[in-house]
C-alpha cells in the first residue's frame, strides 16, 4: 500500500489525477492539501473535495492550505481553468471545506506517524511545502518521496534561455513561477525529490474526444464531470497548439506526475540534476530548469524527467475512467 498526501491547486488536470489515485486500490491518500494557482486556495480544496465525492471517495479529508505566495504578488490561471479552477461551471461540494484544521500542520502530523513512509506529489505552487521546510527543514529527508508538476526541464548544455523551447507557449511553468521563492526553497533541500514539468507535460495533448467518449458510452460519473469542466480549458489548448482539421486537444499535465510515481517503468527519460533560477528579462518571470553539475557540485541533485511513455499513461486514464463505481 502506498501512503499519499496530494497538494493540489485543483484544476481541470488536477482532477482528472485526483480520479487516477482514487481508484487506484494500492493507494491510501492519507489527505489532499489545497494552494492557489489554478484559482483560489479556498476553491481549490472545495474543488477537491467535489472530485473526491464524485469518486465516492468521501474518506479522503480535504484541508485548506497556502492561499497567497510567501513573498510575490499573487497570480493565477483563470483563463486556462476558468475563475473558479472547473472552466467556470459553478460545481460546489454539498459542504465547503473548512478553513480549519490547516493542511500543513496535518501534513507534518502526518510525517511524524508514518515517517519514511510519505509519497508527497505538489499538483501545484509549492508554498505549503516550502512553509512545512520552515517548520520541519527536513522535510524531504523524512517523506518517502517528493513528486513535484514544475520545472522547465533539464536545460541545454549553457543554455541561458530554457524557456524558449515552443512547449512553452500556453504557459511556460506556472508552477513554480507563482511562487518561485517556495520552488527555490524545496530545491535547495536534499531528498528523493522527482519534478516532472511542463517540458514532458506538454508533450502529451489528448483528443478531447478520447474524454467524450467514454463518458458517452459508459454514463459513469466521473468522466462525465472531466468532459463537463473542461470544454473552455480544450478550447484554450486547442487554440494554443492548433491541430490538424481543428481537432480539439487539451493537456493532461498532473496525470503525468500521478504516472510517473505510481508507475515508474512509464518514464522513458530522466537525468539527475541540480536546479537554477533563470531570469526572462523580457517578461521579468523567473524559473527552475535541471543544470548538469559542476566539479565538486554541493547543491542537491534532484531527478527531472523529460520523457514518458505517454501511449500507457492515456491507456491507464481510460482503464480508470470506464471503470464502474464504486472504486472501493
């Protein structure tokens, strides 16, 4: 049994991983911690907490976490996932979840019980785990893994400008960008750390129809609610990486670090690296992309994939999304 703890800004992506370790019988989600990014923090725990019910995973608690970043400005992604992170559709849990019990003192209750025993994956900004860094600075060294959607990959040798690479083009890595102090913290710190960005991510845009499908032909709740929230958010990718014929496409970007932990043999490419901060001048955004190591290299060195095989991980969201309830 693998013992999760989900951070999650709880989009359009976010959900649909939400649904895979739901269903997954050899993961107890032992709590699911709410960040801005996607929307609001607060909206992102009600969010998660619809998604859970919708699975009938009415077991998983949902605890409100970081609402604003540590030092920056906050900003979000309300044309991508719409102003209330589910394509504006208005969804609500029959309860909304309240703002105590905070998630990051749970989350280091949670370390201290089942120490060594911790998968955690950062579905979003990484500020509740730069503030549990705070409280506890051996966080990493304790968790049994750290599974984080950010970076921008592992850079070319000397290159100055990682962010240039056209994968980019919808948004180069929010992640980390919305709160760039918390992902420098985390980087900063030893552990079995994965970050699995946008540099894979967004090597992988489903059809849409792949989604109405199934939720066509089985009726089942939660492929139903995928195809529900995100017809704006295909929109928004469809319209960022033109198809052939205007075929309609959407990213399915946190399922990709949702894979790669529960299944490790899906990941085809990976280096293990240190993390530097580069600067875009023009747009005065900063990021984290996998630099290869200098002679005598004291920074932590954490793996950043870059390759995943992505026929399996859409074959394993489908097996799930035509499963019939309940998935426990």
């Amino acid at each position: 049994m693998r013992r999760v703890v989900v951070d999650t800004d709880t989009g359009v992506d976010d959900a649909l991983a939400l649904m895979l370790l739901a269903a997954d019988p050899e993961v107890e989600i032992l709590a699911v911690i709410s960040v801005f990014g996607n929307t609001t923090g607060e909206r992102a725990a009600d969010n998660a907490r619809y998604v859970l019910d919708t699975c009938g995973r009415t077991d998983v608690p949902v605890y409100r976490g970081a609402d604003v970043p540590i030092v920056q400005e906050l900003r979000m992604n309300p044309g991508i996932h719409g102003e209330d992170g589910f394509g504006n559709t208005g969804l609500r849990p029959a309860r909304s979840v309240p703002a105590e019990p905070r998630g990051v003192p749970i989350l280091l209750d949670l370390v201290d019980r089942y120490e060594g025993e911790i998968d955690y994956l950062a579905l979003g900004p990484q500020t509740n785990l730069a503030v549990a860094l705070e409280a506890e600075p051996e966080l990493l060294t304790r968790l049994r893994s750290t599974t984080i959607v950010g970076t921008l990959g592992p850079a070319l040798y000397h290159d100055t400008a990682p962010w240039e690479d056209r994968r980019f083009r919808v948004s180069r890595d929010p992640n980390v960008s919305f709160d760039i102090d918390a992902a420098r913290m985390v980087a900063r710190h030893q552990g079995d750390v994965t970050w699995c960005g946008p540099y894979v991510t967004r090597q992988a845009l489903v059809p849409e129809d792949f989604f109405l499908e199934i939720a066509s032909t089985t009726g089942f709740a939660p492929a139903q609610l995928i195809t529900e929230i995100s017809r704006d958010y295909a929109g928004f990718y469809s319209r960022s990486y033109p198809q052939p014929e205007g075929r309609r496409v959407m990213g399915i970007n946190d399922s990709m670090a949702v894979a790669s932990l529960l299944h490790p043999e899906l990941v085809t490419g990976a280096v293990m690296r240190p993390l530097e901060t580069f600067l875009d001048e023009e747009t005065g955004d900063r990021f984290l992309a996998g630099v290869h190591p200098v002679k005598d290299e004291t920074r932590p060195i954490h793996r950043v994939i870059f390759d995943m095989d992505f026929d399996d991980v859409l074959e394993r969201i489908g097996e799930v999304l035509r499963r019939p309830l309940p998935w426990r």
